[in-house]
C-alpha cells in the first residue's frame, strides 16, 4: 500500500494502549497466587511493570520476537519471567508454579476489551483521512490473536499492522518505524506515534524521527532525556492532541 508521502500516518503501540495490559496479569495474580499472597494489598501495577522489564529483557537473549513463537526456549522465557517478577515481591514460585501462572495468563489475555474510548478515536482519525497502523513488539501468533480480539481488522487494513516479530526488528529499533514509513510511503516529519512505553515507543520513535504522544495513563517515570511531543493519560486527552491539538 502506497500513500501520499504528504499524508499523516497515527500508528499505535497494542498492548496497554489500545487495551488494559494490567488486567489478565491482575487475573493472573488472583487466580494463582491469591492463597499465598494479601491481595488486597498486592502492587498490581508495579509488579505488571517489572513483569514487563523481566519479558523484554528475556526475549532480547532469546534473539527477539522473532524467535518467540513456540518452542522450550519460549516456555522456559515466560516462565522465568514469573519467577523474577514475583520474586521482587516476596513470593518464590517452582518451576511447576511459575508455569501455572503463565498458562493462567495466555488464558486471560485474549479475553480483551478496548480502552473505553480507543476505536472511537481510531474511527474519526481515520475518518478524517490519516494513514492509521499498528506497530507492536511480539510474536506474530500471538499479537494476532490479540488484534482479533479487538476487532481491528475491520478498521485497520493489514498492510498498516506491523508486528516486529515478522519483520525482525524489535522496538526500540528505529528500523521498524523506518520500515513502516517505507512499506506506506509515508515521511517521518508526518508521523505520530502513540505508546505507553517509555523504553520502547517513546524512545524507538523519537530516534526514527516521529512525533510522540506518550500514553502515561500508568504515571510512569521518565527514564532517559528523550521528550515526547506531547504526553496523555486517557483517550479524552489523546482525541484533544490528536484531533484537535
């Protein structure tokens, strides 16, 4: 698909941008550990954040989305990614729990639902005419599943869907932004891309040449010098920037 390199492109992050990630790891949490641990007062949020770190930190020694689809290396990876993240609060978790757990969160995780919000702003940018993607770090597989969930093949063509573990690169690669500009015809002066993470989207894009509007809907802290362009915490404040600002 070829574009009119003058024509806006609004690419968007999947997971925790367009849905709320928290949710299965927060099912996850209740269901298998919740006889061990005080729910009630159990950091969802911050662990869900080092559940992140520990699963980008352990694709990247496996060689990357690409290479995590299926096999041992990926079972034992999102596994241990368990293991370390509980750990850092308290609860020791066997092999044999550890994957409990992540057989409870491939169970949660296509149970899904949209920001309230998402498909409405994802409609009226489209409406108005801009190129709207998707670009998501993980397996093809498995981010498929997740884009079926959502019903996003009937707004978003799969020629503007981008998952990096078909393509080799992995955000923050530049590469993979460069790649969509190229494969939509689209410049990076006329690009805007929307994520939650500050290691992955707001990074990864800026070092492209995008625009960024980071969806700090978690509060997160900076973690480097980087500056988005403009920073949101729910969908009402993405639609003013994006339509409107």
């Amino acid at each position: 698909m070829r574009l009119d390199e003058a024509k806006r492109a609004v690419f968007f992050d999947v997971d925790d941008t367009l849905y709320d990630h928290l949710i299965p790891f927060r099912k996850t949490v209740e269901q298998v550990a919740g006889p061990r641990i005080p729910l009630a007062a159990f950091p969802y949020e911050a662990a869900y954040h080092r559940l992140r770190y520990h699963s980008d930190m352990l694709s990247l020694e496996l060689g990357g989305a690409g290479a995590m689809e299926a096999g041992a290396a990926t079972d034992y990876m999102r596994m241990r990614r368990f293991q370390l993240t509980m750990a850092e609060f308290g609860l020791g978790l066997t092999d044999a729990q550890a994957e409990a757990m992540q057989a409870a969160y491939i169970g949660c995780q296509y149970d899904i639902a949209m920001f309230d919000g998402a498909r409405e702003l994802l409609e009226a940018l489209i409406r108005r005419g801009d190129a709207v993607g998707l670009i998501t770090n993980g397996a093809p597989g498995h981010q498929r599943r997740k884009i079926e969930a959502m019903r996003l093949d009937g707004l978003i063509p799969r020629e503007l869907q981008f998952v990096s573990g078909a393509l080799g690169w992995d955000k923050p690669d530049a590469r993979l932004f460069r790649h969509a500009n190229a494969r939509t015809g689209t410049r990076p002066e006329n690009s805007v891309y929307v994520g939650d993470s500050w290691r992955n989207d707001v990074i990864g894009a800026l070092e492209a040449g995008w625009r960024v509007v980071w969806f700090n809907h978690r509060r997160a802290a900076r973690e480097s010098g980087h500056e988005p362009t403009r920073e949101a915490s729910s969908y009402a404040e993405l639609r003013a920037l994006l339509l409107e600002g």
